[in-house]
C-alpha cells in the first residue's frame, strides 16, 4: 500500500501519466498537480510504481485508476472503479489534488480524469459499466480515520492542467492549477449492462444514499434478435447497496415484436434477462401487444423472451383487455419456470 504524507512530500509534482493502478481509497497523496515539461528530478519514481509482478511491459504505461470502496448495513464491501482507458496525455488528463497548506489535514481530496478517445472514462458500478470524458471524485477522511467512498460527478467535458495557479484562486483545483469544463448534454453518459445499452447526460454519485443518479432523458436499447427492446425514463437510480439498478419516470420498453410496455418505475437486470414493472394507484404497470391490453400492480418481463407475467400485490388488481380468438402471453399470473 502506498503511504505519502504532505510532510515527506512538500510540493510534488504529478505528471499526467502517473499510473496508480487499483489505489486504495483510504490513500490519498497529499499533493498539488501542475503540468511540468518533465518530472522532476526528485520525484521518487519507484515509491509510485506497481511491484514488480504486475508490473507493465516496457514502454507501456498502464491508465490511472481509483477505487472507492463503500460499506453497506450488511458489512459488505462494495467498489466503485473509476478509471482512464488511455495512459496518454494527448487525449486526456489524470489530477490529483489534495488539502493544501492552509486546510485541515481532513479536508477533501480530489480526483480529475478526462479523457477524449472513444472508451472514455470507465466507471465500474454494480452490473454497469458506465464510460463518460470527464469525472471529478471528491473524498473526505471521516472521523474515524477511514476513507469515505465519496461523491463522482460525471458527463460530458474537459480537463487541462494551467500553466500557472491563477491570481487569488480560492477552489481547490484552481490551486491545484487545475481547470475543469463540465458540459452536460443529452446521449453523452454511457451506461452498458449485458446486452443492454442506456445513454443519459449526468452521473452523480454519492456516499450519504449510495446511490449513483444518471439524469435523462434516458433512451436505450437492447439486441436480441427478433426479441430486441428499446426503450426511455427519465432517469437512472443504482443503488450500490442494494445492487439494484432502477429505471425511474415515465418507464417505456418497446419491443421489436411490437410489445409496448409502461410503468413508473422498472427495476431491470440484464444478467437475470428480468425486468420488474412497478406501477402505482393512478399509473398501473402496463403492457400492450396488438390489441391485447394488461395491466397489474407488477409486473414480470422475461427480456429474452418477450414474455410478461403477473405480480398482485396486496390489495392490488389484475386487469385485462383480450381479444376472442386470440391467446395472450399475458394470461399467467406467475411464471412456469424463472
């Protein structure tokens, strides 16, 4: 594990390719990030190298990451993995910036990773894989010397190191000569679980809920031969603890068989190849296929199937508009097999 005090370090100075590979997140270098024509001569380059197992192949350099680890009620670790997909400082930047000499020992530290080739920035939570240019990861210390698993804020954007701190500069990164350009917009967050792409404009993560918002319009799509699905929201909610991933307002799945399906919220699982349709009093979880019409407090839809299935919840209703002649896949109430 890699230990650097401000005290050992003073001013360091990190270029934009220093490899941090999985650091922990109860590790963060004290430091100030500027962007020097070459490293300097005293930066102890093998304090910041991975041993000598992992290490990479001469002349590669492996892309920074940063592991935030959170703790759930039920005591399990959970990490969220935020990570450049290139080590080059020609489509990207990678910032470090801790307390400065005028701020607690527990003020936040903060991360910077930009990138603008087409993988973008990685970040791993739960069952997704979510690839965004630009995020910020802000982390405090907490009272009881652990490190919290912090807030990520994500979308579309850029990076550059300053050439110099400007005059009077309060923010961190400004300090830090840093400046960061967040610009938000429509089908610029990816989000990709199994089959399923989504896209969104914004993620935020944070640690009082634990849980990572992705703000809409949602629209995604999933292949699946003659069974594919399409689909939007209004946003996205994963829930770390939980590991539940939640497709919340005006939830709307269409399938390529021409299946409509409605609800106000859905929680969906790739990898089960299920989503659940959650409706409420006013709004029942609905699903249309030509002219047959089914509604239900829940409902059960078999992705890879194209198949829906009932859910009564207590005090709840089945209802269904069905036309004679013709059979319904709607018609079971619970499903034959999972």
């Amino acid at each position: 594990m890699l230990h650097i005090t401000r005290q050992q370090l003073g001013r360091l100075v990190l270029g934009v390719s220093l490899t941090l590979g999985a650091l922990s997140p109860a590790v963060w270098v004290q430091a100030q990030v500027t962007a020097p024509a070459a490293p300097p001569a005293e930066q102890p380059e093998a304090e910041l190298s991975e041993p000598a197992s992992d290490a990479e192949p001469a002349g590669e350099e492996r892309p920074p990451s940063l592991s935030l680890v959170r703790k759930g009620k039920d005591d399990k670790d959970r990490e969220i993995l935020i990570q450049r997909t290139s080590a080059s400082a020609e489509t990207g930047v990678f910032a470090l910036c801790g307390p400065q000499e005028d701020e607690p020992e527990n003020a936040p530290s903060v991360a910077v990773f930009s990138e603008t080739g087409p993988e973008g920035v990685s970040i791993t939570i739960d069952k997704n894989v979510i690839r965004v240019p630009l995020a910020v990861v802000t982390q405090r210390t907490r009272e009881n010397g652990e490190a919290g698993d912090g807030r990520v804020e994500a979308s579309a954007g850029t990076a550059r190191f300053l050439d110099e701190v400007p005059e009077g500069a309060k923010e961190r990164l400004a300090r830090c000569a840093v400046e960061v350009s967040p610009k938000p917009a429509p089908d610029t967050v990816f989000v990709t679980q199994g089959k399923t792409q989504l896209r969104g404009q914004k993620l935020v993560y944070d640690e009082s809920n634990g849980i990572a918002r992705v703000d809409g319009p949602i629209t995604f799509s999933r292949e699946n031969g003659d069974d594919s699905l399409s689909g939007k929201s209004d946003r996205i909610d994963v829930d770390v603890d939980e590991e539940k991933t939640v497709l919340i307002g005006n939830v709307e799945l269409r399938s390529k068989g021409g299946r409509v399906s409605k609800a106000a919220r859905v929680e969906y699982d790739d990898t089960a190849n299920l989503a659940r349709l959650y409706g409420t009093p006013e709004q029942p979880a609905e699903s249309v296929l030509g002219k047959d019409v089914f509604r239900a407090g829940v409902i059960l839809y078999y992705l890879d199937r194209n198949e829906v299935y009932s859910v009564k919840p207590e005090g709840g209703t089945i209802t269904g508009e069905f036309q004679d002649g013709e059979s319904s896949p709607a018609a079971p109430t619970t499903p034959s097999t999972p």
